[in-house]
C-alpha cells in the first residue's frame, strides 16, 4: 500500500519540501508520496482528521497553522508544546502527535553552516510568529546575552518577550526586550548585536511581502551575521543588502533542510540524505525562480 506524508499550508506555491522531501523517499526506493496539501482555514480541521487515516504518516505543518495545529493534534510533544508551535505531525495509530524540528534545524544551521557560536552575544529577533518563537527559544537555551523582539504587531512581541522571561533561568543570564517595529529603539539594539534573525514572511517569493526587506541597508552592522529564514528566494532583498553593507549572511535553506530531515527521520525512522536533499531543493529553487 501506498502511503503519504504532506505539507498543509497556505499558500503553498514557494514551498520546496515535496521536492527535497520526495527525492529522500525515493532515494531509500521507500513507497511513500510527499503531498503539498495547500489548504484554507476552513478545511484545516478535516485535512488534519484525514492524517488518521492508517496510509498516512503524517505532515509538515507551515505557515499561517504551525499555531493553530495545537488545537487540532491528540498529543503534543514537550519541545512543541514549549515552543508553542507544530511543524511536524506524527500519525501513531491513528493518534496524532504534533512535535518541532524548526528549532533544532535551525540551530544546527547557526553552528555548522554560518559557523557563529551565540553564546554571550547579543539577537535582534524580527517577527514574532511561529518560527520567531522557535527561534528565540532556541537562541535563549543558547546563553544568549540580549534578545530584542521586534514585531509589525507590537502586542505579539510583547507577549512573546514575557513568554521568553518566563522560560529563563539565571543560568541563562539573558536580557529580554520587545521593541517597537522600525523605531528608534530598534535601530538602537541593531546598532549594538551580533545576530539579526529575520522570522516575518516580508521577502517571501509569491507572498504579498515579495521584494521587500524588513530593513533599510544603513542599519545593519558591518560585523553582524544576518540570518534570513526565507529560503525562496535564496538571495532575499535582506540578504542582498545586508552583503552589501558588508556583513556576513546565512539564507533559509540550511535551515529548511536540517528540520526537514529531522521530520523525515521522525516519519520514516531514516537518517535523511542531506546532500539528495540540498540538491533536489536547489533544483527545485532554480526551476520556480528562486
Ligand atoms: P507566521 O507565524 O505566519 O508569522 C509571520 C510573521 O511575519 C509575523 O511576525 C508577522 O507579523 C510578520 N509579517 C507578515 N507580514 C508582514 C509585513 N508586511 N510587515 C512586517 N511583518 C510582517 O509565520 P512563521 O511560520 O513564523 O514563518 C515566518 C517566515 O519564516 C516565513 O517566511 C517562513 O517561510 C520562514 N520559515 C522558514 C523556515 C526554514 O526552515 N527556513 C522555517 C520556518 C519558517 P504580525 O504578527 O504583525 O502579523
């Protein structure tokens, strides 16, 4: 029998995964079709009931539900549940068990590919969704010094910062701010960090955010490392003006990659081919425009 994983998302035109996904599966000769389930939230319930069914093995989950999946999942893991956010579902016998690879993949594309150890350094965090959440909880198990969240929403920053200094420990010793989206005060803490992570969509290729950058090149530091989450295109409006101003840059698609196959493991119980899959997500890249 056939079975099936998909990504439920909307919309879901930019997204790779059922490329670099399916070139893993086929790679193992495994019997299995990655699906992209591009679904509105009005359907999201059922869609999420038809991932019981026993020829299913589960989901990636991307935006706008890795939040709203919480609801919607019969058991939610640990990690998941402190991060808040679902990017990945298990179907265990018909129960479903939503978890979080977005943080590990991340970290583990901050460490070996971008080589930038966070320790004691100080994070401008731009966004304050799910990926922001996964992000900067990752960042602060990371020791770091100064975490400042800006967010279109200030409300959701605000919320997110009081979150993370719940979470702290004093072993931790990390400072955490919510700043107000392109004001005074966010220039200030850009000024003086080492690490500015973009987790909005603006930059996003077929998202009404395309071509835009969430900052203005006269603000970013020569010796910061800028890390876009955006992985369609690869060279995001950021990433081409922060190279500009001199700073180091790292794209999403490291990232995408690592959490993808942590998912792929968690599904199939296969160490992911990295290199099938950076290379099928390249190709898929280039054949969309990215
Ligand atoms: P999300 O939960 O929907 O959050 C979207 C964020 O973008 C919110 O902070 C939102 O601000 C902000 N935003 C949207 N439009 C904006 C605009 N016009 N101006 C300023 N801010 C705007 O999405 P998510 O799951 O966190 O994903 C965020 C991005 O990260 C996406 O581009 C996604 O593809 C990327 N991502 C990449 C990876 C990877 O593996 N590379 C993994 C996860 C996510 P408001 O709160 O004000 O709406």
């Amino acid at each position: 029998m056939t079975q099936f994983i998909s990504v439920i998302g909307y919309p879901l035109k930019h997204s790779v995964s059922p490329d670099f996904q399916q070139a893993a599966l086929d790679f193992y000769k495994l019997d299995i079709q990655y699906k992209a389930r591009e679904t509105k939230a009005e359907d999201l319930p059922s869609t999420i009931a038809e991932l019981k069914q026993p020829q299913n093995l589960g989901a990636n989950i991307t935006i706008p539900y890795k939040e709203t999946i919480l609801h919607l999942v019969d058991e939610i893991d640990d990690f998941a549940s402190l991060i808040g956010a679902v990017n990945t579902v298990v179907n265990r016998d018909g129960r479903l068990i939503g978890l979080n690879t977005d943080a590990s993949g991340f970290l583990k594309a901050l460490h070996e590919d971008a080589k930038f150890e966070p320790e004691n350094k100080r994070v401008v965090i731009l966004g304050a969704g799910g990926a922001a959440r996964a992000v900067s909880l990752a960042l602060l198990h990371e020791k770091v010094s100064f975490l400042t969240i800006a967010n279109r929403t200030p409300a959701k920053a605000e919320s997110l910062a009081a979150y993370l200094v719940k979470r702290a420990t004093n072993k931790m010793n990390t400072e955490i701010a919510a700043v107000p989206w392109q004001n005074s005060k966010l220039t200030e803490s850009i000024k003086q960090c080492q690490l500015i992570v973009n987790c909005t969509t603006l930059g996003m290729k077929c998202s009404p955010e395309e071509g835009q950058s969430p900052l203005a090149s006269s603000l970013i530091p020569k010796d910061a490392l800028v890390y876009d989450l955006v992985y369609n295109p690869s060279e995001t409006p950021l990433l081409r003006i922060a190279k500009e101003a001199g700073a180091n840059t790292i794209g999403g698609l490291a990232m995408l990659i690592y959490q993808g196959a942590a998912s792929f493991k968690l599904w199939t119980g296969r160490e992911a081919p990295l290199d099938i899959m950076f290379e099928a997500a390249r190709q898929a890249l280039l054949r969309i425009g990215g």
